[in-house]
C-alpha cells in the first residue's frame, strides 16, 4: 500500500507536470531529498524516476519558460568551475571504481543546484521550491520525532524510513538539516503566500519547530546540539528583547532535561571527553592524515581517497575500581576511515583548488544574504525578502557549523539550499533594476515634460512591487 502511494503521487506529480511545467522542477526536489524509490519495494524502484524527473525538469524550462529573464550568476560559476574541478580528479582517482561510484550522484546534484536558479523566476516559484524542499525533509523529521516520543530513539537505533547510512537519511546529517530548518519554518509562519500564515499554519509550525529539536535527540547525534546552540545565538541578532529571550531559552531547557533519557546525557558527555571517545579520536587522527596527504598530494586524490589512510593513535581507557580510577593507554590501529568532516572530504578528494572553490561557494553565499538582508529590511513596501534571505543564512551558517564533523560537502540538500539562495539573489536584482529603471524614466520625464512624469510616477505606483 505504502510502495503504491507512493509511486501513485509521484506520477501525479509528473502528470501536473504537462500543464504547469515547474511542477517537474519541484517533483525533482521531492524524489532527490526523500528518495521514494528506495522506500517502496516493487513500483517506484521499476522505474528511474529521479532520471526521469531530472530529464522533464530541463525540458519543461527548456520548452516553455521564457529566457529573457536568466542571470548567470557568480556563484553558479563557482559551481560550474567545481564541477569540472571534480571531473578533473575523477581522471588521476586513487580508487577509481569507488570515485566513479560517488561522481555518479555528486555531478547530477551539482550540475541541478546551477540549474535550478533559471527556474525561479518569480517569488511564488521560490517560495514553492523552499516549501518542498522543508516538508519532504519535514516528512522524515516528523516521522524521526514521533518515533522518540514513543521511545524509539537512541544512537544507531532510530529508524527512519530506510535503512540506509546515507544522504539525509544519516542520523547526524538530519540532525544539521532539521536544526537548520528551523528558521525557515519561522519565515513560512510570517510571510508564506502559499499557505497563508493563519492560525493552522503557525500551529503546524510549532509542532514542526519542536520536532525538528526532537531529531537531534532521537537520533543522539552530537553534531545536532552544537547545531541548535549555533542557532540560538544566531537568533539572538534578530530578537528584539535579547534577555527574555535567553531567560525563555534556559527555562525551556531546564523543563526539558528531566525527560531526556540517561543515553543522551552519556552521548553528549563524550563531546567534552572526546579524548576517551575512539570515534573522535579518530576524527583528528584521520584529520592529521588527509592534512599531511594534501600536502603530498596538493592536486587531491579524486573521490573516496581516504580508503587509502591508515594510521596509529593512542586511546586512553578509564577503569574506576572502589575509590581508585585507573588510566591505561592502547594503541589502536585503523584504516580507510571516512573524512568525518566536509572540509577535510573536499582537500583530500579535491585538493587545495577544490578547497578553494567550495569555501568560495559558501563565503559568498554568506555575503550576498547579508546584503540582501541589509539592503531590504529598510525597504518601503518590502516585507518579505530580508527575513529570507536572512532564514537561508542562518540554515548554511547551521550546515557549515555541522560540516565541520561530518563529510556532507556533496549533499543534495545543501546544494539544493545554495541553488534557492542564487535565485533569490538573482530575482531581487532583477526587482531592483527594475525600480532603477522606472526611477531613471520618471527622472529623465521631469527634465522633458513634467505632465508627463507625473502620469508616469502614477503607473509605477499601480506596477506590480517586489513581492509579486
């Protein structure tokens, strides 16, 4: 039943399609983030849909959407020049099989996420495609949620709805995109259009709020709560009574802690104990390890170079006995160890050249929200555009903070975030020109024929605005 509803709303989808094209674009975002076809058991693995929906998502625009309206913009050259970075190392790989296996999805998640900002050429397209995007992750998110309130949590046992390690389906990497939602539920809750922001939609957005806190714990991932202490103090730049806030905060956690099961107290004690902790001993380890290898290697070693590592570090093992606490030290030997973090991934797959590119992807990125955030929060007539571009922000700075522990450099979903904020950048730059225009016109009729500005000054004021 589950496999047939499935594969039944993803041909709806595709059959909405034929009449409004987008929806190709937004089926793609669906089938990418929760990937039906590895939930369902007969029907939606028969058939490529995500080709297929990639296929009929560069056809429909192709087809249909009008052209005059695409900027290329920076930050999709960046992506541009990293894709082809990372076909480069793919050619010199160390394990070529293995490398050929992950460029299989990187490049289709790259080469979409410079596509989609063509097809967002209206505020409704970009607010649809963010809305995907929150509730097919909100689909996993709630059903992660629910499944820890009925005690179903734990490290390594809170089943999601495949099991599968991998994508946004690893404990850690839902805990970085539901702590990094956060905030854009928050804009959906003030400025949606789609779903007005009435009282329904701020209900479901609590509830959905308090879930996307609920992962980290479930999943006990400790990469979660140095996310969500990431975003209270990102939060702390927007609130307008700073101490009631951080007073609230301390007494939410206060009430919360007594309910948090003994597990999680252990788990998130090691984040201060990490040198007792074998998993994060190894993280500097294998750190260490790709540092001096870049070093060797300054062009990268192509994808899943660190099945190449192997090295030795000391673990420290605590006994306590009566009153008498005991260390002893043993040497523990590993090999082809993951990266554990996205920036140490990207230098050993792609070197000091693809190191470069990717934090120039996200610098920028960080940049240009904060100065669509700057240049409209004072706006006359603008609402809207400030605090998403400001939510976008506040979600990368959230992933970047969660990258640093976990190999997610490649991530549909972060791409997919980097493909939103280009579009928006993109389309309030063409707002913008087109006030610069009008502005320019009215000017230049003042100067000729001052009857004549005035009629003009009137019809800009009835032109469509910004928000439109």
């Amino acid at each position: 039943m589950l496999d047939l509803a499935l594969f039944l709303f993803v041909m709806a989808l595709f059959a909405l399609g034929l009449r409004r094209p987008f929806v190709w674009v937004l089926a793609y975002l669906y089938i990418d983030i929760l990937a039906p076809q590895k939930i369902g058991w007969t029907l939606t693995p028969l058939f490529p849909i995500s080709l297929i929906a990639f296929v009929l998502a560069f056809v429909g625009w192709a087809v249909t959407d009008t052209k005059s309206q695409i900027r290329f913009t920076l930050r999709q050259g960046i992506m541009v020049a990293f894709l082809g970075w990372c076909f480069l190392t793919l050619q010199w790989a160390d394990f070529p099989v293995e490398a050929a296996t992950k460029w299989e999805w990187v490049w289709r998640a790259l080469v979409f996420a410079i596509f989609l900002p063509f097809t967002l050429v209206t505020r409704l397209r970009i607010e649809l495609a963010t809305l995907v995007v929150t509730l097919t992750a909100g689909a996993i998110i709630i059903s992660a949620s629910l499944k820890t309130v009925l005690g179903g949590g734990g490290y390594g046992n809170l089943y999601f709805f495949v099991n599968d390690n991998s994508n946004i389906y690893e404990s850690s990497t839902l805990s970085t995109v539901a702590v990094g939602l956060i905030p854009i539920i928050w804009w959906f809750m003030h400025h949606g259009r789609v779903f007005p922001p009435d009282w329904r939609v701020k209900l479901f957005g609590w509830a959905f709020i308090f879930a996307c806190l609920l992962t980290p714990v479930g999943t006990e991932a400790r990469t979660g709560l140095v996310c969500i202490g990431v975003l209270a103090l990102l939060l702390l730049r927007d609130v307008k009574r700073r101490l009631t806030f951080v007073a609230a905060g301390a007494a939410m956690v206060l009430m919360a802690a007594p309910f948090l099961p003994q597990s999680y107290y252990e788990r998130m004690g090691l984040i201060a104990g990490h040198e007792e902790d074998q998993s994060a001993s190894t993280r500097l380890a294998v750190w260490q390890w790709t540092y001096n290898y870049a070093l060797e290697n300054p062009m990268g070693g192509g994808f899943d170079s660190y099945r190449g590592n192997r090295f030795e570090y000391r673990l420290p093992q605590v006994e306590e006995n009566a009153n008498t606490t005991m260390v002893e030290y043993r040497d523990v030997v590993d090999e082809a160890r993951a990266f554990h973090s996205s920036i140490f991934e990207v230098l050993g797959e792609q070197g000091w050249v693809g190191l470069f590119l990717w934090l120039w992807l996200h610098a920028s990125g960080l940049w240009q929200m904060e100065k669509i955030r700057r240049h409209w929060r004072a706006r006359e007539g603008a609402s809207w555009q400030a605090p998403l571009a400001s939510a976008l922000q506040m979600a990368q700075i959230i992933y970047l903070v969660g990258s640093l522990f976990q190999g997610i450099a490649y991530q549909p979903v972060i791409l997919i975030l980097i493909g939103l904020q280009c579009g928006l950048w993109a389309y309030l730059k063409r707002c913008d020109e087109a006030a610069s225009g009008r502005a320019s016109r009215r000017r230049a009729a003042q100067r000729s024929d001052p009857q004549r500005a005035t009629s003009l000054s009137n019809a800009s004021r009835s032109a469509p605005s910004s928000d439109a």
